[in-house]
C-alpha cells in the first residue's frame, strides 16, 4: 500500500513538473511560413556593452536576398564595439581627411582596395560577433550567403557638387561580395528597397543605444570619391562617407549587421508581443536547447527626421536669394552715386 501511495506521488510530481515546463511545441504559435515583412525575431545572446538586445527586424519572410527561399534579416538596432565604442569600415594608414577640396584621390592610387568590402575591418567585425554571440544552433541556422551588387545611383543633394557632377550619390558593382558570409552589412540597393520597407529617410533610421547615428553600408563609391563606401546618416539619407570616418562632417558610425535565415531550422516561435501590427517572436532552433533568454520587446521611437535634399535645396535658394539681393543694393548703391555725380556736374 506505501508502495503504491509512493508511486503515485512520484508519477503526481513528474506530471505537475512537464506542466510546469512550457515545451518547444506549445511556445510555436505560428508557422516560419507566416512570418512577414515588419516583424521582429529574437534570437542570439543581449550584450548591453556592445548594444545588440537581440533584435532582427524581417526585411522578406520569404527569400533570402539571395532569392532562394529563407527569411532576410537586418539587426532593429544599432551595434558597436565589445566595449560600445564606434566602428570604421577600414582603418587606413595615416587615417587621411576627406574634404570637397581634397576627396582622397592621391591616397586612394597610392593604397589601392580602400573601400573593398572584402577583408574590411568591418567585415572582420561581422565574423566574430557570428562567432560569439550566437549559440551553434543559430549559427548553423544562419546562411552562408553569396552575392554581387550591382551598380547603383540614387538621388543626392540634386545640385552639382565637386565630385557629384549630377547631383546623384553613385556607386559601383561589387563583384562576389558577399562570398560565404553569415553576418554582413546592408547594400545601398537593400536599404533602399521599398519592397523591404525601406520607403524613405525615417524608414532607414536607426538608434545606437536610443540615440539615432550612422551605420555602414557595403557598397563602394564611384571613383569621384575614391575613399568613401555607403553611409546612412542619423536621419535617414544614404550618402556616402569615408571608410575611417574621418571627415569635414563628424559622425558617429556603427554597425546594422544583415543576415538571410534557414526557416527549415526554426524549431518555435513564441510571440513576446504585437504593438502596432509589429510581431515580436522569440525563436527556438532545431538542435538546440530552447531558447529562454530575456529580450526587450520595446521598439524603436523616431521622430520627425530631416529631408536632406529638401534642406539643401532650401538653404542653397536661401544663400541665392541673399546674393541676389546684396547685388541689387550694389547696383543700387552704383546708379544712386552716378546720378550724384551727375547732379553736382550739372549744378
């Protein structure tokens, strides 16, 4: 009878401890194919020092951006250093500034492949924050990617200007850019894609620790500007900016890692929240222990943002229009002295 009474205690105490326990298959409330442009998926290890909180915003549900079947991810939010401090692209010997007077172009023929992704100080970046923030089921999950960019012109200030002749932001084709990588950085193209929702300034805005800064982009710049690579600024514009971020204009440089995702290795997701139609999911990856790390599931707040173009533009037919009217009084000024001259001449 003990026996027996101990039995069923035992079998009571396994039962109320599987209970107890959420499995991989109850935490999986939607399907990897349900997964849409917008939502959030947390994965990784949080490190507050450097930044990442874990956060991936979806770009495709569907495709990598490769095109093969996958989901495309960019970091929410901005990343630096293990210790927080900014990023460059590439640190370059002599660290040269860049000016409208002085683009770089000695230095550039004298220390070819500056503004090569490959082999990059920000690449290297990539490869070891894989390597340490992720556990071996999600790296296994992320892709090894492949690709080459395409030449690509945008709209810039719309006025000419020493090394933008059109008034556009040029950039080369990389070929065989992204060969194996797992984490990369974005391209001009991709972050400014519509179909990733990347519409406009405030779209591509993204915050460092709460704070709105730059962050990198893989694509290199015409010629013109031989030492500069893609850039978004703090409110948003895709300009161009040198690869060691030393400028006539200061900024601050991170990093907004991208990477394309197996879905077949999605074990669960688990929804955390929904604000504003934005999914926020924690992921489980097959192979691996589930995922029960804390992630905070707030989302970025931006405010109004700056129209570049448009503020150029202003500012240009501000400065036009002070000419215009300082010549005027000059000329005014000319005539009103010769009709003196004249007066007198006649008196």
């Amino acid at each position: 009878m003990h026996v027996l009474k101990r039995m069923a205690a035992f079998l009571m105490a396994i039962l109320l401890l599987v209970l107890a326990v959420p499995s991989v298959s109850e935490t999986c409330l939607v399907s990897p194919e349900e997964i849409r442009t917008g939502d959030v998926l947390c994965f990784g290890t949080p490190e507050e020092a450097c930044g990442y909180d874990g956060k991936w915003l979806v770009l495709d549900g569907a495709h990598t951006n490769m095109g093969t079947d996958g989901i495309f991810l960019v970091s929410l939010n901005l990343i630096g250093g293990e210790n927080g401090e900014p990023l460059v692209f590439r640190q370059l010997p002599g660290d040269p500034s860049v000016s409208f007077s002085d683009r770089g172009e000695a230095y550039a023929a004298e220390h070819p492949g500056a503004t090569d992704y490959r082999d990059s100080d920000i690449q290297s970046w990539c490869d070891a924050f894989w390597e340490q923030h992720f556990t071996q089921a999600e790296q296994n999950a992320i892709l090894s990617t492949y690709k080459s960019d395409d030449a690509i012109v945008i709209p810039g200030f719309t006025i000419p200007l020493p090394g933008a002749a059109n008034g556009t932001v040029d950039f080369d084709p990389a070929e065989n850019v992204l060969s194996g990588d797992r984490l990369f950085l974005p391209s001009v193209e991709e972050i400014t894609n519509p179909a990733y929702g990347f519409a406009d300034a405030r779209s591509r805005v993204a915050l460092y620790k709460g704070e709105a800064s730059g962050y990198w982009l893989r694509s290199p710049h015409i010629p013109t500007f031989p030492l500069d690579v893609g850039f978004v600024f703090p409110f948003g514009a895709v300009m161009d900016y040198p690869v060691n971020a030393n400028s006539m204009f200061e900024m601050t440089s991170f990093a907004r890692p991208a990477c394309n995702l197996d879905k077949d290795a999605i074990e669960g997701l688990e929804l955390l929240s929904e604000e504003n139609g934005i999914r926020v999911f924690r992921v489980t990856f097959r192979d691996g222990d589930q995922n029960i790390r804390t992630y905070d599931t707030s989302l970025p707040v931006i405010g109004d943002v700056m129209d570049l173009g448009k503020a150029f533009s202003t500012a240009v037919m501000i400065i036009l229009f002070v000419l215009l009217a300082i010549l005027a009084l000059i000329v005014w000024l000319i005539v009103r002295s010769v009709r003196k001259k004249r007066k007198a001449k006649t008196a």
